[in-house]
C-alpha cells in the first residue's frame, strides 16, 4: 500500500525509497542518504532537488550543514486531493516508520508553491484562530490557492485576522469575498512600505513566508514563546 501511494504521486522507485528513508530516520544529510540508500552521492543532489519541488521534503540548516528532512505524512493529502483515499490507507503504515526519529529544533522549512500550500495547511489542524499580517505581493502570489484555503478554513470553523496596507488594489479584491461568511476580519493600516514577507499565527504555531522568483519559501516554527511574542506585537497593531 505504501508503495502504491508513493506511485500516486509520481515518485520514481529512488525517490521513494530516499523518501522512506528520510521518514524512518529523520534529518540526513547528502552523504547519510548516499549511505543508506547505496545511492551514488551525485545522483542523491538529483533526487533530493525532485523532493523538494515536489513538497516531499524539507531543507534544515544544521550546525554540521544541510540536512533534509520528510514531510509529515498527513501534510500530503492536501497536495493531491484526488489521491486522498490511497494515501489514507497508506497513513497507518507511514506513521508507524516515524517512530525512531530524532529530537530536532522544532523548525520546517518548505520549498517552492507546492511546499507553501503544505506549510498553509498546517494552520487547518489546530482549529484555532489564526491572526497575522499579510500583503498585495502575497495575495496576488498565492490567488489561485487562497479561495481554497478559506474554503478548508470555513469548513473547519476556523476564523482569520489580517492586518494589511492600505491599498484600493487589495479592497478591490476582498470586495469580492464576503469576508462574514469566510469568517474573516481585516483591518488595514497606511504604512510607508508593504510588509516583505505574510505572517500566519496559530495556536504554539508561527508561519512565515517569503516570497522570491527564484526561491519562494515557508518557515514552520513551533514554540509557544515565540509565537506568543508575535501574537502581543499583533494584538497591539490590531487595537490601533
């Protein structure tokens, strides 16, 4: 079964074995998955790049370098919504192989669009509020997936907050929405400069992305005090 839904979502028979690999072992470097996979190292840099454009995988800088590391077996069924009854039977058996990994910080990094919309869906799981600051370059970005996104959110009775700039483009577009029913409040500030990266806050959750033509890129961190910081800095922002 694993096999199949590893099939399902175009990996090559390397890719899902570095995959697995990865799953059971937890933060690996280039030589480590070289290693354990008797992969030659040059063809490793290949199948890792797939991975990663494909959302299966995250970067980790480590003291000793990079290290990759596997996304979270349920993170995938929101990247192939139609493969969701295979990989749910597949879920008990990807879950057990996540016992012997290893304490790490509790930061994620996601590559690319598809690594973005799997760190967005973190936010989903919590059903808490979710409250930030986000920005025309990200809604403009992220336009085909944000509809989604707040359908998801409604029907996991998840309410948002934004704080955004000021601008008649972004108005223009919430006009279309009805912020009410997608349980949605907005309020907007005139700053001199749009904010350079979107902010999602979420239970001991803070997610950040940046946005770049090269390397677009989502940060998950999870630690209580720090998102705590980021929630007063917001509360008092909101109350202005």
């Amino acid at each position: 079964m694993i096999k199949k839904a590893l099939e399902s979502m175009n990996l090559s028979d390397k890719e899902s074995e570095t995959y697995l690999i990865l799953l059971k072992s937890g933060a690996l470097s280039i030589q480590e998955i070289s290693d354990k996979t008797k992969i030659n190292r040059t063809y490793c840099y290949e199948i890792i790049k797939n991975l990663l454009d494909k959302g299966m995988i995250a970067s980790v800088k480590q003291e000793r370098g990079q290290k990759y590391l596997a996304t979270k077996p349920k993170s995938l069924l929101l990247l192939l919504k139609e493969k969701e009854e295979i990989l749910k039977k597949a879920l008990p058996e990807l879950e057990k192989l996540t016992g012997n990994q290893i304490n790490l910080p509790k930061i994620e990094l996601f590559e690319g669009n598809k690594g973005i919309k799997v760190a967005m869906s973190e936010a989903l799981k919590l059903n808490k509020e979710i409250v930030g600051f986000s920005s025309r370059d990200f809604i403009e970005y992220m336009n085909y997936y944000l509809p989604n996104f707040a359908k998801e959110r409604v029907k996991n009775k998840i309410p948002i907050r934004l704080l955004l700039n000021d601008s008649k483009w972004t108005k223009k577009w919430l006009s279309e929405f009805n912020n009410k029913k997608e349980l949605r409040k907005i309020k907007f500030h005139k700053y001199k400069e749009d904010f350079k990266s979107t902010i999602y806050i979420f239970g001991d959750s803070t997610l950040i992305i940046f946005l770049s033509k090269k390397n677009p890129l989502a940060v998950l961190i999870n630690d209580s005090n720090y998102s705590t910081t980021q929630k007063l800095i917001f509360e008092q922002l909101w109350k202005k």
